[in-house]
C-alpha cells in the first residue's frame, strides 16, 4: 500500500511541477537576483544603510521586495517571447 500511495504521490507532484515550472524559476530568479543587487551595492555603498538587508529594518526589505516585484514582472511579460523562441 505504502508504495502505491508513493508512486501516486510522485505522480502527482511530477504533473503540479511541470505546470508551475516556470513560474517557480521566475519567482527564485527574481527574488534572488534583487537580494544579490542589494548586497552588490552594499559592498559598493558601505556607508548607505537602508541598502543592508543583514542589519534588519523595514526599509531594506521593501525595497528587496520592489525591486523582486519589478524582476518578476518584467519575467512574466516576457515569458511568452521566449517560450515562442526556444520552440
């Protein structure tokens, strides 16, 4: 019974990954690639604060939550380019 339910399991967690595929690189891209800006700038900008995403505070996190948005949406409207391009 056990690896009935397993193989049903991975089944379908196979199908819900191949529908939300693209949308999950989006979202990890974008997310990552804005924390990384923020902590490029950082090390160029030391004295700037409100780019320290490390040292807490709201001000960081909107604007690494803003700048991800920006990423994601700017992916999103782009998507159906590239998906007609690759094939």
């Amino acid at each position: 019974m056990g690896t009935i339910v397993m193989a049903a399991g991975a089944v379908i967690g196979a199908g819900i990954t191949l529908a939300v595929f693209d949308m999950i690189i989006i979202v990890a891209s974008a997310s990552s690639g804005a924390g990384m800006a923020m902590d490029g700038l950082n090390l160029i900008f030391r004295n700037v604060d409100i780019l320290d995403r490390t040292g807490g505070g709201t001000i960081p996190l909107v604007i690494w939550v803003f700048v991800g948005a920006l990423a994601m949406s700017w992916q999103f409207m782009n998507l159906a380019k590239w998906l007609k391009n690759t094939g």
